[in-house]
C-alpha cells in the first residue's frame, strides 16, 4: 500500500509542479475490495461473495473548488458517470438517460444497490444482501450470515432486474 500511496503522492505533485492540480480532477479508486476469511465463513480474495469486504472499495475523489469531506451514505460507482457528467460537462438531461446512479455531490440516497459477478448478482440493501444464482437464491443479513426464514423483497428484486436491462442486450 505504501508503493501505491507513494505513487500517487508523486502524481498530485507533479500535477502541483506543473500548476494543473487545482484544474484536474483526481479519481482513485477500484473495482472491488478484499476479504481475507475477515468473518471466519472462508470467504478469500474477491469474487467470492458479496460480503461488506468485497463490496466496499476505496474512492477518493479529489475535486477543484470543493472542499475535503466524506459521504457518509451509500453510493456507487453508477455515480461517477452522473457526477462527472452533471459536475464537470454541465449535461443538463437526468442521470436516468445513461446511467443507474446519481451525482455524488447530490443528496440522493439508494434504497438499494446492484452488484454483479460473472456468474451471478446481488441486491445489497442496509440490512441484507440477496444473492441471486442461476439456480436459485440465498438472502444474507448485513453480517453475511445466511437468514434461514428470508424476507425476500419481490419489489427491489423486480426494480433490479429491469435497471440492469436498461443497459444490457
């Protein structure tokens, strides 16, 4: 992490040096986080499941004229079209045209949100994670321990599905 940090250090200062850093915005992030067997369920590495450890990325999001703060609620990457789009190129139609997310710099909060894997998806809500397998599905509380009497919501599963047809074949 220390090469990673220091290769970013070196970028802001060569972005400083070179007086562009206060007209650049800086994006860093990922495209998936790590588990290391972190809730003793055998989850390693990334593609396992969609636990908090694998869902969770890091962003950061250096922006020109704002200040240093931390969103505190749910967002995901769907946002960074809508944010660099509205924010940065001044696109006046609604983020729902081309993306599933929203400015980052808005209020909108998710309710629920998407994530897929090669094989299969999941809707995370704040309170479980429903996995959706080719054979079947699983419902997980926010621990990742499997719920044995699930409360399976019919309408976020539904809404889901037909956001990610929106921009699917």
């Amino acid at each position: 992490m220390r090469y990673v940090d220091a290769l970013i250090g070196r970028v802001l200062d060569d972005l400083e040096r070179r007086r562009l850093l206060e007209r650049t915005v800086v994006i860093i992030t990922s495209d998936h986080g790590m588990e290391f067997n972190e809730s003793g369920q055998g989850f390693k590495g990334h593609g396992t499941a969609f636990s908090d450890y694998q869902v969770h990325t890091p962003f950061v999001l250096r922006w020109p004229g704002r200040a240093p703060g931390r969103v505190a609620r749910r967002t995901s990457h769907n946002d960074l079209a809508p944010t660099v789009l509205v924010e940065l190129f001044g696109c006046t139609n609604p983020p729902a045209d081309y993306a599933s997310g929203q400015s980052l710099f808005s209020d909108a909060q998710w309710d629920w949100l998407i994530t897929v894997s090669p094989s299969d998806f999941a809707v995370l809500e704040p309170d479980q994670v429903t996995i959706v397998y080719p054979s079947g599905n699983e419902v997980r509380d926010q621990h990742y321990h499997l719920i044995q009497h699930p409360r399976l919501s019919r309408d976020k599963l539904r809404a889901a599905i037909e956001e990610m047809r929106r921009f699917s074949n």
